[in-house]
C-alpha cells in the first residue's frame, strides 16, 4: 500500500517537526490495512501519545449543499489569521466503502486553505468500515496533533452514524443547517440536534437574510425542547454567511466561551476521558476480532466454509458455530 | 426485560400457527440482551431455520417528510389485497441509540395495515447499536418468516449506515424521493442511489404531478451514469400518489419483474447466499467479542482498569492492550 514505509523514528522525528509530508505518509500508515504497516502503526502512535491532546477538536456536520467546504475555508482562515492557530480539516465519510468516493476529494473546494502551510487537509479514508475510519480517524487526530496543529477540524456528511461516531471523538459538535428548508428536508433527525453544541445557520446573506433569522428562532425555539446536557453549557443558535465573512468570528467565540466554561466545570477532561473508555472498548473489539481472523487454524478452512455457505449448503449460524469451535479448541 | 419468558416450544409452535402475539415476544427475546434470552433465541433461530426465507425481503428508505408510512400503508394493503399475500413490516433505526426513539413508534400512522389480520408491524428496536439492529433485525425476518409473512418490508430512515445494513439483508432496495427537493437538500447520496432497485417518486398527485414527472426524468439521466449492477437489473424511476392509489401497482410489478429476472439468472439466490456469508462474519465477531466480556478475569479486572482511564492515570491503547494480555493469558 505504501510506496516505501519509512522507519519509525522518521516518522516520529517528521512528525514532530511539524513536515506535512511525513505526516501524510502515517496517516496513510495508519490507514493501510496490511499486517506489518498496522504494527509499524500501532508503535509510532503509543511513541506520540505524550505529544497529543493539546488541540481542541470540533465536529462539523451538515447535510450535502449546506455549504460546509465554504463555511470550513473562511472558518479555518479566521483561526489562523486572527487566532494565530495552525488547524488541520479531517473528513469522516461512511459511504465511501460503496463509492469508493471522497467528499473532500476535490481540496481545491478550499482553495485558500489548501494553500496555507498553517493548515492540513486530509480527505477521508476510502474503502473502510464504518469501525474502521472510527479507529483511523481518531489516531489521525493524534498525529495532527503531535504534528502540532492546536485546532482540528472534522468534517462529516450526511445525518446518522457518522455523527455519533465523529461526536464520541471531539469536544465541541458544530452542527451546520440550512434557512427554509425545514429540518425534515434537510434530513436532520432530533438525536443529531441533540448532539449539537451550536447550530449555525449558513449562507445568512443576500435574500436570505430574513429567512436565516426566522430559522435561528425556531431552532432555538427546538432547542428549549431538548434535555439539557450535564456539561454546564446550553447550546444556541447563531447565523453566519461565509461569503461575506459574517458571524465566524461568532462561532469562534462560542467555542471558546464552551472550552471555558467546561474546564472550569470539569466537564471537558470528564468527556475526554469517557471517550479514551470507549476507544478502549473499541480497541479490545477490533483486537480479539483480528486474533481471530489471523489464527491459521481458521486461515486454513475458511473460505472452504465461506464456499459452504455461498453454495447454500450449511447455514451462517452453523457456519458461524463451526469456526468458533475450531478457533476455541486451537486457541 | 420480558415479563415471562415462554419454554422455546411455546415459541415455536405460537410462530408457526401464525399467533403474531407469540411472535411479538420471541421478537422481544431476540432483542434481549440478557444472556439467557440470547441462548434461548439462538435455540429458536435454529429450530425455525427450515421454515425461514421464503419471503420477498425488501428494503425501502427516504429521508423523513418523504411520505414513508403513507406509502407503505398503501402498498402494504395492495399486497393484501391484490396479491393475497401477508406481510410484515419492520423498522430499522440506528439514531434510536440516542434517542430512544423509534421511527414506528406511532403505529397509528398506518391505521388500516395495523388492524389488519395480514399485516404484522413491528417498530424499531431501541436502544441498540448499529451492529445490534442488523442481528436483530436479520432475526426478526427469519421469525416473520416462519409465522407465514410472505412479503417483508424493512423501513429504514436516514441516508447512510443504516441503509448499507439493510442493503444487506433484502432482496430488492426501494427508495422513495421528493420531487423538486433536489437530492442535495434531501441529503440523499450518490452511495445510496447506487445501491437503489427501484427509485419511487412520491405524492406526484395535485399541483405535485409536473413536478414528479420532472423529477422522473432528472432520476433516471442520473441512473444512466451509475455503474451497472451485475445482477442482470436495470433500475428504473417511477412516480407514484399513496393518496390517489396510483403507481403502487406498477411499483410491485417491478419488483415481480426483478424477482423473475434474477430467479433465472441466479442473481437472486448468489445476493442470499453472499449476504448469509456476511452474517456468518457479523455472527463470529459478535460471538469473540462476547466471549472477551463474559471472560472472568475480564470480569474481575475490567471496572478497575476503566476507572483508572477515566481517571487519566492510562492511555487507552495501554488499557486495552493490558486487557488482551490479561484474556490471552486466560484463555
């Protein structure tokens, strides 16, 4: 997968001295799906894990045509320009295992960002599971991280999954919507709102003004709705135009406002620290699953019994049943 | 979690005599998490087996407000009506892990199927993962199956996870759009139109009509530009009124079409059997995952080390990794 692995230590030395190119190639390390490229992995992140933590992550979601690449450049050029912070932008896409497609495929989408040595665009990984650009992303945010970057960015489409996994890794979820397209247009569902920190209404601009700040009522109105989280801070609601650079410095400051009020309060380590919990389990799972695939007692006969199954002549329960006897007699 | 659990011979007579309330309770056991109601479930699974998967499984998505359970009401009753055949109706929602919510909760939203004899609705599992609702679910069919339910309808919400689990559990993948939304503000992506059979315009009656037929055409250049399916299958678009009745006739028609298209290609038993081998592999992780937590030195260690990550005083990757030392060492 990788064109040349490099040594450990060159990675953790790239990495550490901030070259965008070395901490591409561990992200794309860290991505590989082969045996000897995941042990290489696995060592560099425990050697970074010292030099992680320090960034503020934020999840920015929102459905197709809400305007996340534009809102995502002239945001991230705000943080580097009047926060002086260097921002790395992440992208989580669950589909890609069908399309094999990337939403940020095209960077270009953010010309002026991509083109600033004060931020890192990754694209999201193609061909994973849904677990697995779970496990990839948050050692990415890790390498970003060690790498230096102080806020990181990530990215998701669509309205499900992909937000419960990317808000079990961030500290504050951005949720991005639309004026006057009615939430069940925009397929957003009550949990994602739920999970919401901030909503920003977009493209406040122009004709759309009137229609931004009526939306801004209802979805405050919604929230009054919503159980108060226990971290001490109500989200709200706020409207922006990223073409005329209006309400971002707003957004910023909401964060900010949160960070303080959560470590002040506790919460924000607690979070954290609940999040390391279930990436732990997550970590657990996808080992004993690994040991079990990579037992050459099972290696030896399963695609006879994958063949079994295919040709229709035993079940997947019996099938199923039949492995984990051979795996739990041999283990 | 059940009120009284019944012997698994109670069970399996109640759902071959088609008592649907016997057949509500083994649906209730299967989604247990109990240990005992999962070992009595798997006894069960395994007797009904042989009565199982005689049915038509189809899929139906569409982001809400697209007209879902007024659809389904309208065809369910057609499927009784006109094809005499009994059907049951499932609901698959991955956001309820939050939410607790459930998308059917409001049975009375299909007010003639519910008080059907023929018809069977069961809602959403709740509080479950992703990977929970697929097992259930796929279990749920077997027993619908068993109780004599010919024609499964597996309702799903939302645009991408959940519609890649249902995907691969059905036979024919319909999915139901608004016309003049737009599939951006629809949030529907091209993975999902990917996987579609049939594309279903709803409410195309009244002042809706153009607009629908417009939407028809936009469909089917898009459909021109996907990639060929290998099942012999070319999906088509049509329009369809669940209020005026018309176009759920035609909509049937082409599933009956695909069925016997890809009955005598083969395709249709090589999906089956293709999706029985991904549930032998969903079957094996869940069976070594849960070995792992049922393991008691596990057990005896495992509150201990999870206190000590929330604590902050171990990484994560260290927490796991003392735990797969700790089973390996065990096992």
């Amino acid at each position: 997968m990788l064109k040349r692995r490099l040594e450990c230590k060159e990675y953790f030395d790239g990495i550490l001295a901030a070259n965008n190119v070395i901490l591409s190639k561990a992200i794309t390390l860290v991505e590989s799906t082969l045996d000897e490229d995941q042990l290489l992995a696995q060592k560099l992140i425990e050697l970074i894990l010292p030099h992680t933590s320090k960034s503020i992550r934020i999840g920015i979601t929102g459905v197709p045509g809400v305007g996340k690449s534009t809102f995502i450049e002239a945001f991230g050029n705000f943080i580097i320009q009047e926060k002086n912070k260097k921002i790395a932008v992440l992208a989580v896409d669950p589909s890609s295992q069908l399309t094999k497609g990337s939403i940020m495929g095209d960077k270009t989408r953010m010309d002026l960002l991509s083109n600033n040595p004060k931020a890192f665009i990754r694209p999201s990984p193609s061909g994973k599971t849904l677990g697995g650009v779970n496990k990839t992303s948050r050692e990415t945010i890790l390498l970003c991280e060690a790498a230096g970057y102080e806020v990181i960015l990530i990215e998701t489409v669509g309205v499900g999954q992909a937000e419960i996994a990317v808000k079990s890794m961030v500290d504050f979820f951005l949720l991005l919507m639309l004026a006057g397209a009615g939430d069940e247009l925009q397929g957003i569902k009550k949990g994602i709102i739920e999970m919401a920190d901030l909503i920003a209404i977009t493209k406040a601009d122009g004709d759309n003004i009137k229609k931004a700040r009526t939306a801004k009522v209802v979805y405050e109105n919604a929230l009054h709705f919503l159980s108060q989280s226990d971290n001490g801070w109500s989200p709200h609601v706020l409207t922006c135009s990223a073409l005329q650079s209006e309400g971002i410095k707003q957004i910023w400051e909401e964060i900010e406002k949160f960070i303080g009020i959560t470590n002040q309060n506790g919460a924000f380590n607690k979070n954290r620290n609940f999040q390391n919990l279930q990436w732990m389990h997550d970590s657990v799972k996808q080992n004993v699953e690994d040991n079990f695939y990579k037992n050459s007692n099972i290696k030896n006969v399963l695609s006879g019994i994958e063949d079994e199954v295919m040709n229709g002549n035993i079940t997947s329960t019996q099938a199923a049943m039949k492995l984990l006897k051979i795996y739990k007699n041999e283990v």
